[in-house]
C-alpha cells in the first residue's frame, strides 16, 4: 500500500468514529446545541422521561425559530436514534432508576464546538512562550544525560533567584497586558474543557469490560478463576498502558494530595482576581474555572463507580455461584434421562408423551409458619407495684443526659457551620469541636441521622469520635467517615 493509500484509510478510520459522524451530519448543529442545554459542561445523567421531555420541548422552540433541518419523532425516538449513534448512553444511576448521559465522543463533539466557538488567540509571546516553557520542562524531567540535568535545574534556579532578587530590591513590577491574560486563560479552559471527555472514555472501558465479563460467565465456556485472573489484567493494564487511565491516576492522585488541591485552588482565585480577568471572562467562563476541583471529583466518582459495579458483578457471580446446588441440578437430569431410557423401553416406537415445559407451581392458599404452644397461653406472674419513695431523687438535667440526641441543637450547630463556610470537613471533625454537653456517644447516632436526612453519603473509610459521657467517662468510636459538603459548593449555593 503507498503512502497516500495508507493515509487515506487512517483519514477515512478517523472520519468513521462517531464523534465526526455527530458533526458530519445536516442536523449536527441542532444535536449539539440540544446537549448543550440539557446536559451542561458536567454531563450531568438525566433521568430517560425527563430527557424525552426536554428533547421535544427543545426541538418544538427550534421549530419556531425557523429552523427546518429538525430531528423527527418523539423524543424518545430521537434519544433511540442518538443511541444507535453512540453519542448517548443509558444506565441505572444509584437509586436503580434510568438515565442518560453523554458518550465520550459526544462530549469530545462539544468540546471542539466549544474550542472553535470560543475568540480563539492568534500568535502571540504568551503561546510561544508557553511552548518554550514546556519544551524546556520535558527536556528536564526526560533526558538520559545526569549533567544535562544538572546544568538545565541550575540555569532555572539562576533565572528564578535573579527574578526574585529583583522584586526584593524595589524593581519595576511588570503587569500582564491585556494579550498575555487573554491567551492564558483561553489555554486554560482549553485544558479544562477536556477533562469530562478523558474521564468518560475511562468510564466506558469499565462499562465494556463489565459486559465482556457478564458475557464470559453466561457462556460458561471458561473456568470462573481464569475469567476473574482476565478481569485483574485488564483493570491493571487500563491503568497504567492506556493515555485514559494514566490520567485518572494522575487525577486521584492529585486529589489525594491535598496540599495540590489547596495551591490549585489559591491559584484559580488569584487569576480570577485579577484587574484584567472582568473584562476577559463571561460569567460562564468564571464558573467554569472556579469548579475545576469540583468538576475533577465529579469525574472521579463515576469513574470509581462504574469500577465498584464491575467489582460488584464479580462478587454476585461468586457469591451466588453455588457447587452443590449445580450437583443437585445435575442429577436431577440424570434421574431424568434414567426415566425417559425406561419409558422408552416399555413403550411402542410412535408413542408420544405431553411434557409440560415448566413442571406446574403448587397452589398452596396459606402455609402455616407456627403451630399451636401451651406455653403461650400462661398468664405472666403479677407485677408488684412498688412504694414510689423508694425511688432515687432524680433531677431534670439528669434525665436529659440520659436522655436520646439533642438533635435541634446539633441541627443549629450544622447549620451554622455550613452558613459561615468553616473548614470543617467530616462529622468527625465537626463533632470534635462541639462543647462537651453535644459530644454524648448518642449525639453520634443524632449526627448520622441529620447526614442521612440531607443525603450526605459516607465513605468506606472510618474515623474516630471522642465522646463524653454525662459521668465523665470518655470512649472513642469508629464510624464511616461523612465528608461535609465541598467549600466551593457551598460558597456558590450561599451566593445562588
């Protein structure tokens, strides 16, 4: 095959995927603008009636502004027809309900819609200066030659300490032009905007080697160990050889370094406020920016969900796997075989037999549970009613600190709590800083009772109470850790 040839079936690979199949089409801008307005930056699941809804009232409004390229048929049709496409998907979310959510190659699909939407920069210092930079960085952290290395760090080290020495000494502060910030954070939410289509790519491997295991364990065709042994091999090598999955782990461990996660967030609050960043950034774009921590957890967690459900299939498979009761099964049909070999036996060569498939249920009206006991029938020894100055004076504090969980007071405290935006960020560090009166081991059921009613969820993890008994006792408890909401969140729902 020549050179053209090849490059020729590498563009027409290329064009066959479905994210240039979304944009290839007539209707690609009605397509692109209904999953922009329904499922936002975040590709948020929606529920399968909610979105069949939103699809016909979205198409009805295109309709009327004069827009004649228009999908056709019912919204559920058309989510059918994206389907088929593969620029939706649907699933069961936690509660077991359906849902449907972008593809990766549908986001990638918005994502350059949104790139060449976007004033996109022209040459500029800042870009070259950005590819310099990186350039410079790879070569530090990728060449073989030690003094190469060496001699790279200290011409940095130089730069930076003269750079240092300078605004030290009272020099000239030079202030970022207008260009300078423009370019920058147009790269910025460049690189932002491509997060939620790298984490779905991730989170359709695992849905893919879901459904290769399933199939795997239905065909029976090989030993459940050698399917599970696959499973470990491929999870693994989805990790570490694929682009998608090393950056997930890059991802996790960035957040779990939560020194990172507090210079990127000190970091996206300096630029955005900055002088120049109002007159640059819409209202959009600063929210974009603002929930990039938020938006990278987001993505963690489906991503770690779609894993948990792959573990989860395998633990049902092993769970109700059951030896014996395929022994059983399978004397069941040899006693069968044994029958239908006797009957054949005694019968003619043209005799025929009606075998129901399935043998008849048993009409059984009620089955009795408990039978009779005389034992029930003996009447309880009387009860002696005792001289009430018998006893103990009890006072009414008293009795409340016997009492169940003071439940408006830990209510206020919370509340309180997430109003003023405090750094608080579990229960356990929450109840760590109650007075000792709220820190009754029963204060801790009354904890878990308020996360429960505001659907906070815990995490496998567990952390420790410190409690205070009204005696003056002191015991430690270990409870599933309940992360409070996240500051940012809360910051913007304060400000919504």
């Amino acid at each position: 095959m020549s050179e053209i040839a090849g490059e020729l079936a590498r563009v027409k690979g290329a064009f066959s995927q479905p994210t240039l199949t979304l944009l290839h089409q007539r209707q690609a801008p009605v397509v692109i603008t209904i999953f922009r307005a329904a499922f936002g930056r975040n590709n948020r699941p929606i529920a399968t009636a909610r979105l069949h809804t939103q699809v016909e009232e979205h198409l009805a409004q295109i309709r009327l502004a004069g827009e004649q390229d228009v999908p056709s048929g019912t919204g559920r049709e058309v989510c059918q027809r994206w389907m088929r496409g593969q620029w939706l998907v649907r699933s069961l979310d936690d509660a077991g309900h359906e849902v449907y959510s972008l593809t990766s190659h549908a986001q990638q699909a918005l994502e350059l819609v949104k790139n060449l939407a976007r004033d996109r920069a022209t040459l500029s210092e800042h870009r070259i200066a950005t590819i310099l930079g990186s350039v410079r960085r790879f070569n530090s952290e990728a060449n073989p030659d030690r003094s190469a290395r060496v001699t790279i760090l200290n011409e940095e080290i130089a730069r930076l300490q003269t750079e240092r020495d300078r605004l030290v000494d009272g020099a000239e502060l030079v202030s970022a032009t207008e260009d300078y910030m423009l370019e920058g954070f147009t790269e910025l939410l460049s690189l932002i905007s491509a997060l939620p289509s790298d984490f779905a790519r991730v989170e359709e491997r695992f849905a893919t080697i879901r459904g290769e295991i399933l199939a795997a364990f239905r065909a029976e065709d090989r030993p459940a160990g050698e399917v599970i042994d696959d499973y470990l091999a491929r999870a693994d090598a989805l990790m570490t050889v694929t682009h998608e999955g090393r950056a997930f782990e890059g991802a996790f461990a960035l957040l779990r370094d939560d020194a990172l996660v507090t210079q990127l967030r000190e970091d996206l609050t300096a630029l955005l406020e900055h002088p120049l960043a109002d007159g640059i950034l819409s209202d959009a774009e600063r929210a974009e920016l603002r929930g990039t921590v938020r938006l990278v957890r987001d993505g963690l967690d489906r991503v770690l969900a779609q894993r948990s459900r792959v573990t989860a299939t395998l633990k049902e498979y092993i769970v109700s796997h059951d030896a014996a009761r395929d022994r059983e099964l399978e004397q069941t049909l040899r006693q069968v075989e044994s029958e239908l070999m006797t009957w054949v036996a005694t019968t003619g060569p043209r005799a025929s037999h009606d075998v129901p498939l399935l043998p008849a249920r048993a009409s059984v009206d009620h089955l009795r549970e408990r039978f009779y006991d005389p034992a029930d029938d003996v009447l309880p020894e009387r009860i002696v009613a005792a001289d009430p100055t018998d006893a103990p004076p009890v006072t009414l504090a008293e009795l409340m600190a016997q009492g169940g969980p003071q439940l408006a007071a830990l209510r206020e405290r919370l509340d309180n709590t997430l109003e003023a935006l405090l750094p608080a960020g579990s229960l356990g560090e929450f109840f760590q800083a109650l007075e000792p009166s709220l820190r009754r081991p029963v204060e801790i059921f009354g904890l878990l009772h308020l996360a429960a009613d505001r659907e906070w969820r815990a995490e496998d993890t567990a952390e420790s109470f410190a409690t205070l008994r009204p005696d003056g006792t002191r015991r430690t408890f270990s409870v599933p850790r309940t992360p409070l909401p996240d500051p940012d969140r809360r910051e913007s729902e304060t400000r919504a």
